[in-house]
C-alpha cells in the first residue's frame, strides 16, 4: 500500500487512515499534534505512527 494513498493505514493499533487524519485537520482545524491524537484516539499505543501523523498535519498547513 502506497504511504501516500488516503486508504494508508497510518496508525495500525488504531486502525485509522491517512484518509481520515487529513479529513479531521481539515474539518476541525486543529493542527496540534498531542491534540490530532488525542482526539482521533490514536498514536497512544506503540507509538509507530507518531512521525507519519506529524507528516500529515505538517503537510496539511
Ligand atoms: S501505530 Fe499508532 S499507536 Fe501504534
């Protein structure tokens, strides 16, 4: 699976996609990272994701 497509699954413990980061940023605004995740309820597992997530919301300012 290519990183980059919507359907990428950025968190795996939390099952949540490229996709939906990207569609949460853009609907709610919020671009903190502790808050990103906090919210979407991911990244607090292993922690794998944590520089992807940080990717995203960089690339979606
Ligand atoms: S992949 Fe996101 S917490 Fe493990």
């Amino acid at each position: 699976m290519d990183k980059n497509s919507r359907e990428y699954e950025v968190c795996v413990c939390r099952h949540v996609t490229r996709g939906a980061i990207e569609d949460f940023i853009k609907e709610s605004g919020v671009t903190d990272f502790k808050e990103v995740c906090a919210q979407m309820n991911m990244g607090n597992v292993c922690g794998a994701c944590r520089e992807t997530v940080m990717e995203i919301i960089d690339s979606s300012r």
